[in-house]
C-alpha cells in the first residue's frame, strides 16, 4: 500500500499583537491508503488545526502537508466531518447527503440515487425528506459522514465527529463507523481526544505533545477486525488504553498548565 | 381525574364569584363615595385585576380541553366588550363624542368614505372597484387606470412598495456585499451606521429641492426608498456576518465556488436576518410614507388623516386610520408569507 498523507516538518504559526504563536511544530505524518490514523493529543495542541490544514480550510506556514492524489482525477481530495455536523439547516437530509455530489456536478438523478443509498447505510432512509431541524444530534452526524461518504473522497477526515454527543449515542455511532470502514476501508484520518475511541476505532494511534504540538510517540493497534463494543472489554484494549494514557499523562498535565 | 364530584362543583364556584362580588363593591363603593371622577384610572385597574382574576379561577374550573377555546373566546370578547363601552361612553356623553366618535359612526364614515368620490380632489377611499366593469366596457383599460388613480390607497400602496423595493433589493446587495468583504465594510461601515440612525423623514425637504417636481412623486418614493435601504443593508450585513463559519467552511471543502457558496449557502444562511430587516423596513415604510403624504401629497391615506383633520370630521380621521391599520396588517400577512414560502425548512 502506498502513501496517501504525507507530511514533513509540518509547522503553523499565527500571528498576534504579542509577536508569532506557534500551534504545530514539525509535526510528520503519514497515512497509508486504507489505514484508519487516530490523531490523540490534549486540548489545545493542534490536533484539529492540522486536519483543517488538510483539508484546505487554513495555509500551512511552513513544511509540507498533502494528500497523494488518486487515479480517478475526478474524485475529491478530502472531506471533513465535523464535530458540528455542519450540514446545511435549509436542505433537506437527502440533499444535504448529495450535496457533494451536487457541487461537482452530478445530474440530479444520479446524485439522488448516490446519496439515498448512502443514507440506507446509516438508518437514515425514512428521514430522507425531514430538515435537518426536524432529527437528532446523532441522526445529523449520521447525515454529515453519509455526505462525506457519499462524495467518495481520496481521504476522509473526520474532527472529533462524536465530541458533541452523549455517551450512548456515541457508543452506538462508533459502531456504525466500525461497520462502515469495514465496508469501505477508507483512508481515514481521525481526531479525537478520547483514547478509548481512537484505539477501538483505529489501526494506529499518534500521540501529538502539549501547544505547540509535535509527534509525541505512535502506537500500533493490534487488535483484531471486525470490531465492535465488546472489543472494549479484552485484555490487549485495556493494555494499550494504559500504555498510551501512561505516554500521554504528562502532556495533558503540561497543557492544563498552559491554559491555567 | 380522581376529583370528587363535589370538589369539581364547589372549586370553580367561590374563585369566580368572590371577585366579581368584589368588582361590583368596588364600583357601587366608589359612586357612593363619589370617588369615579377623580380616581376613575385606579378603580379601572382595580376592576380590571379583579376581573383578570374571576376569569381565570372560570378557566381552572373548566375541563382541559376547553382551555384553548376559552383562551380564543377572551381574545375575541374582550375588544368586542371594549368596543361595546367606547360605543356607550360616546352615545352617553360621558367621553367627548367629537374626540371618540362612537365606534357605529366610524364605521358609517369608512362606508362614506368607501361608495363616494370626492368631486373636489377627484378622489375615493380604494377607487370603486365595481365601477372596473363598466369602465372597462365604455372607455377600455385608461378607464380602470382612472380608478386607480382615484384611490387614496393604491396611491398610498403604490409609493411604498415602489420605494420599498428599490431601496430593499439594492439594500440586500450591497449589505451582502459589507457582510462577505471586510474591506467594503471597513469603508462603508460607519457612513452607513451614521446615516442609518437619522430619521429618513427629515431629508425629505432636502430631496424636494432635489427633484425638479417637488409635488409630484419622485421626493416620496425616494424618501421610503432611502429608508428601507439603510435598514435593509445594515441587517442583511449582520445576518452575513452572523453565518455559522462552519457552514462555509462545509461549503468549502465539498468543493463549492464562489456562485454555489453565493447560491447554496450564503443566501439560504442569511435569509432568516434578511427577512427581520425586510419586516423592520416595511413597517418604517408604512410610517415614513403617512408622514410625507400629511405634509405635501392630495392623496394617499396619509392626505386622508390630515385633511380629515383640517375640516374636523374626526370619525373619518378614525377611518382613514383604520384602513392604514388594515394596510400594515395585510403587507405584514403578505410578508409572512413570503417568509414561509422562502425558508420551508423554519415551519
């Protein structure tokens, strides 16, 4: 399998009245196609700002930061679900679902028949027509990764996707996304800062240190696929869940001084 | 639903009757004492809580489904009841009748005003709409464009909404524009935020001078017109700024250009604030245009008030402003629906 993310010596600085801050810091990467990366780190240290350097929605200030195109030039780079689901209120769930699709230029009939089968796959088919208004917080992330699914991207980047859902609804979606990716075997590139979620949901965790964040240390997940809940309950989950807590104990400390 | 019969029977009785016992010795209390022409505001508001209170133990007394019902009826009966009084006070003489004609004689006046034409100011209320057909029929279309240029109304409905939307459709642009690019909005900002806080009606002077036809309709129109674009731009700004950022973020990064970002997003995610600017601007329209036509109009709804005023009839006056009452009612209905029609996803 060949590379799909590649980053080197990735850095962002922000500028302030007080001079340049620096949020990442040579941080490398990189993601091998069908590999599903947990990116975990504390609050605060550029987890989340390098997703969105990946995904196109701010500039890099120095290094290099990219995704290997595929063979289909057609086909979309990126998408990013995000923490706050950020599907549009005034479309409906189907075209919400199309809405990738839209924009490139699918015709309609094929764009809809794309993205309600997609919501088939995440129990959404009977909310195809209801606003996003009209359906839960757990129901539109659902609608949120169905549209970045439905777009078929090169690579799919997902930014705390369940940080803002309760802990049940949580558990049942980190199930559906397990049975998914077994579907799919997407490159998947995932921020979070639960280290349960990352190690029952990835193929390898990275740890990023305090502000600014920089590579910290990785951990293989050897547990075996398909996953689901119970893999929760093993004794080599509880063994890594300890070992990285173990690694990244010190760093969550450092950043709760940062912030204080 | 475990209530014994006789509690459901004995509840409702003493929470109602006990203040309308009060109401009535309050009110014989008072003409005995001779206290109704002096303190005649407290016992209203005395009489009134009392009543507020009777006719909320009656709700409780009654089953939960007649609630709402009851809730519609008191909407419903109190105006009547205050129209009822206002009728008798003025037929009583106990209010002045040249000042609050009774509610009967308004109405015969908004009739009045309705059927006849005004042979000298060659006026009428709403332009006799049923003279349309044998208009039509003697002297062709320029025989319906003479009636509605009779009409008080239209000439009133015209001006407004003629400078309602050419001060609001550039409005939207321009405070679309402030809202997406800071540059335009760091010039424009504070001209705009200074000339939005004067009252548009004071220019309208200034825009006589202006107009090579000070009379005519050009200074009016522009007037409404100024002061709907200011208000629309300014919050159709704020709405465009106050977009979610993750939703042009999303727009973004499924590959939308600058006209589907325009289109799918920025539009739909303003509307909300757009449409509050649009009410906001329609209601001051309807102000600023009454306001102009008192001034320097023969016409409009606003002419009807001032010249009612001139010749003291007051119970036309109080037709005129009834029909301006049902003016802003129906352009404020019209909007509403527009707004429904425009953002499905609110309902």
């Amino acid at each position: 399998m060949h590379d799909k993310v590649i980053a080197r010596a990735a850095n962002k600085v922000y500028p302030s009245m007080a001079g340049d801050v620096p949020a990442i810091a040579n941080f490398d990467l990189t993601i091998k196609e069908g590999e599903f990366v947990c990116l975990v780190g504390p609050s605060g240290c550029g987890k989340s700002t390098f997703l969105r350097i990946l995904a196109g929605l701010e500039s890099l200030s120095a290094g290099e930061a990219r995704i290997v195109p595929g063979a289909d030039p057609r086909k979309p780079l990126n998408n990013v679900v995000f923490q706050e689901y950020a599907i549009f209120p005034w479309k409906t769930v189907l075209d919400n679902v199309a809405f990738g699709l839209e924009m490139r230029g699918v015709p309609r009939g094929e764009r809809l028949e794309i993205a309600s089968n997609w919501l088939a796959k995440v129990g959404l088919k009977r909310f195809a027509s209801y606003y996003p208004a009209q359906i839960s917080g757990g129901m539109k992330q659902r609608v949120s990764i169905a549209r970045a699914l439905a777009n078929d991207p090169e690579v799919l980047l997902m930014d705390e996707p369940l940080g803002a859902l309760d802990a049940q609804t949580r558990a049942v979606l980190q199930e559906e996304l397990l049975r998914l990716w077994e579907e799919s075997h997407k490159t998947v590139l995932y921020v979070t800062h639960s280290i349960e979620e990352a190690v029952l949901l990835g193929d390898r965790v990275v740890l990023m240190t305090a502000h600014p964040g920089t590579n910290k240390s990785e951990f293989e997940v050897d547990l075996p696929r398909p996953r689901d809940l119970s893999t929760t309950a093993t004794a080599r989950y509880a063994e890594l869940t300890g070992a990285i807590w173990d690694d990244l104990r010190d760093e969550v400390r450092a950043a709760m001084e940062a912030q204080r | 639903m475990n209530r014994s019969p006789s509690s459901t029977i004995a509840r409702p009785v003493s929470p109602v009757l006990l203040p309308v016992a009060g109401m009535v010795a309050v009110a014989l209390g008072a003409g005995l004492l001779g206290l109704w022409a002096d303190w005649w505001v407290v016992i209203f508001a005395v009489e009134f809580t009392l009543l507020v209170i009777a006719l909320e133990g009656l709700e409780r007394g009654l089953p939960f489904r007649f609630h709402k019902p009851y809730q519609s009826v008191l909407a419903w009966l109190f105006p009547a009841l205050l129209l009822a009084a206002w009728q008798w006070l003025a037929t009583a003489g106990i209010i002045n009748p040249r000042w609050f004609p009774p509610p009967t004689r308004i109405a015969e006046a908004l009739w009045q005003l309705t059927v006849t034409f005004d042979r000298f100011n060659e006026t009428s209320l709403i332009g006799r709409p049923w003279l349309i057909p044998a208009r039509l029929a003697e002297s062709g279309w320029s025989g319906v464009q003479a009636l509605f240029a009779e009409s008080h109304v239209w000439a009133t409905l015209s001006r407004m909404l003629i400078g309602f939307v050419v001060g609001a459709v550039p409005g939207i642009v321009i405070g679309i524009v402030m809202g997406l690019n800071k540059t335009v909005r760091a010039m424009l900002d504070s001209t705009m935020s200074a000339i939005y806080v004067l009252p548009k009606i004071a220019i309208f002077p200034l825009l006589m001078l202006v107009f090579a036809d000070p009379f005519g309709e050009g200074p009016k129109i522009t007037v409404v017109a100024i002061s709907a674009f200011f208000l629309v731009a300014l919050s159709t700004m704020a709405g465009v700024q106050g977009i979610d950022p993750v939703l042009l973020q999303a727009g973004k990064n499924f590959g939308a250009n600058r006209w589907q970002m325009f289109r799918h997003v920025i539009v739909p995610a303003s509307l909300p604030i757009i449409f509050s600017g649009l009410r906001l601007a329609l209601g001051t329209s309807l102000v600023v245009i009454v306001a102009v036509e008192f001034v320097r109009s023969q016409s409009g709804v606003g002419y009807l008030v001032y010249y009612n005023w001139q010749v003291l009839s007051p119970a036309k006056m109080y037709a005129a402003l009834l029909v301006i009452m049902a003016m802003g009612v129906g352009l404020t209905t019209l909007l509403q629906f527009l707004e429904r029609r425009a953002m499905p996803w609110r309902s």
